[in-house]
C-alpha cells in the first residue's frame, strides 16, 4: 500500500511468498515481482528482508556447523 499526500491508501501490488522458505532460519534478502488485483504484472518490486529463528538451539547448532565446514576448507586450502 501506498499513501498519498491525501492520506488516501493506494493499492501498489501484490506478492506471495511462502513461509516455508524461512525453515532454514537463515536471513533472507529477496526481490518479489508485484502483480494486481487481477494477477497481472504490476508497475513494481519489493525487497524482502527477514528471518525467523524459531529454535535458538537449532538455529545456532546450524550456524556453528556452517562455520565448522567454512574453517576446515579455509584449512585444507591453506595446507
């Protein structure tokens, strides 16, 4: 939605995007196509920037286990 100098809400487009997406609790930095009311193209895009940690435990036993591959390649690169 947009507002205009009137304070009137105008409608710019719309998007999906599916909650799934967000499983891996990873941040997310996406661009989304807007379409109209009628599922056309639209005049614009939304950036999307988001996550949802709903498992710190997870979430952080993941991080550390990206970290844990990205150190031992930087290792055997070195040697």
């Amino acid at each position: 939605m947009d507002k205009d100098t009137f304070g009137k809400d105008d409608l710019e487009g719309l998007c999906d995007f599916s909650l799934v997406n967000l499983q891996d609790q990873m941040k997310h930095d996406i661009w989304l196509d807007l379409r109209d009311e009628n599922g056309r193209p639209s005049k614009g895009r939304i950036r999307l920037m988001l996550q949802w940690i709903y498992s710190k435990v997870q979430y952080f036993s993941e991080y550390l286990a990206r970290w844990d591959e990205t150190l031992s390649k930087d290792i055997e690169e070195k040697e």
